[in-house]
C-alpha cells in the first residue's frame, strides 16, 4: 500500500491496516439496523458548549427520528426520551479506556427510560476485545474509504490520533444509507467552532471538507443572546 504525500492511501487493502478485515455492516445489531430502516431523520448533536435547548427544540425530535451523541454526551439532558438513540464511545488506546462510559446521570434517564431504544457503539479499539450483547465493536481503522484514507501526518511532521468519534460515526451512517438501502436524512448539529479552540489531535480540515462534499445537511445553531454572548466574553 502506497500512501500519498498528504498521507491518504491510494487504495484499500484490508490486511493493510488493522481493523480492515471486519465486517462493518454485520457488526450492527438487528435491533439497531430496524430503527435506522424506518427511521426518517438521523441527527448527530455534537459535544457543543454552544447548542441550547432552542436548538433542540427547533428539531421537534419525536419516535421517528435515531439521534446519535458521542462521548460524554453532554446534551443528552435535552433530548426526547422516545426518539431511538445511539450513544458512539471513542477509545482512547494510551490509557485502554473508553471517552464517556460509564454513562452519566443524563444519558442514563434516556437509557432507562420504559420506551427506550437505546444502542452503544465502540469505535477505534486497537487491542482484542470481547463483544457486549448489543454493543457494537468498531475497530481501528474502520475500512471505509474516508476513513481508510484518513490524514496520518500534520504539517509539522506529528501524528494524526485518528478520525474524531463524530466523524466515524458520520461516514458510517452516510455509507449505510447506500450500503443498505435506508433512506432517512442525515444531520448534523454543532459540528461547527462556537465554543472555542478544537483539540488538534484530528485532520478538522480533512473531516470538514468531506462534510461539505457529502449529502449530510448541517444545520446552523441559533444566534446567541446578547448576555449569553457577554458571558462566554466574562468567561
């Protein structure tokens, strides 16, 4: 395998990587694969300080809709207990442990709620794991095309860790509408800089461009109060 002087590769060999040999699409439970067929909107609320509740209000989420968080999930405590969720954990491979779990007290309600549908995905393992009765296991690197040919090395020489969890979980729900034949709208929410400085361990440049190319639609946050914007300034 050859990789380019950005750092892609130019084709995809599965033994080339770990993780290339799995079965993406059969990792996904049955259960899982249902709601996502039926589903009329697939929405992913990105861990974005600046999304209010009017953001989420402005969706109307209701039973028809699969909303996706990631990590620690921090706006789980807006979000519509009917919906179907999916709940998308990243590994961090130093420390052997997974970003957000075990859950917190927000995500939880949804979980236990009497109407829950609720599914966990694990994505960008790197060591042998055994799998979890409907948790879905992703290994590192999930051999999708924009994600095979993910960036490997920054300008000034240092690694790339890899995809972002939101961005794995985008291209894999993107790809499974083709793969599978659903046919839900994909957005995305706060996948954008209000809140601040983003950490540099991923290619944003990279992720936001296939963002802009795809038929994934974004959906602008609502403008700030004046306090609010006073505020984040104060802070």
């Amino acid at each position: 395998m050859e990789r380019s002087q950005d750092g892609t590769c130019n084709e995809m060999t599965p033994s080339a990587l770990p993780g290339g040999d799995q079965d993406v699409f059969g990792a996904l439970p049955d259960e899982l694969k249902a709601c996502l067929a039926g589903a009329s909107r697939v929405v992913l609320v990105a861990n974005n300080p600046a999304i209010s509740a009017a953001d989420i209000d402005a969706l109307s989420l209701g039973a028809g809709d699969v909303v996706v968080s990631f990590n620690t999930c921090i706006k789980a405590g807006l979000l519509n207990p009917l919906c179907t969720h999916v709940f998308v954990h990243g590994f961090n491979a130093p420390d052997a442990y997974f970003f957000g779990l075990p859950y917190g007290p927000d995500a939880m309600k949804l979980i236990e709620h009497p109407q829950a549908r609720c599914f966990t995905v694990l994505v960008g393992c790197t060591a042998a794991m055994s799998p979890l009765p409907q948790v879905t296991l992703l290994r590192e690197r999930i051999p999708l095309p924009p994600l095979w040919n993910y960036p490997v090395d920054r300008p000034g020489g240092k690694r790339y860790v890899g995809p972002s969890t939101g961005f794995n979980a985008l291209v894999l729900l993107d790809w499974l509408r083709r793969r599978a034949g659903y046919h839900y709208q994909l957005f995305t929410l706060g996948f954008s800089n209000e809140a601040g400085k983003l950490w540099g361990g991923h290619a944003w440049d990279y992720e936001r461009e296939w963002l802009l190319g795809s038929d994934v639609t974004s959906i602008k946050l609502q403008p700030q109060s004046w306090w609010q914007r006073l505020f984040k300034r104060i802070k």
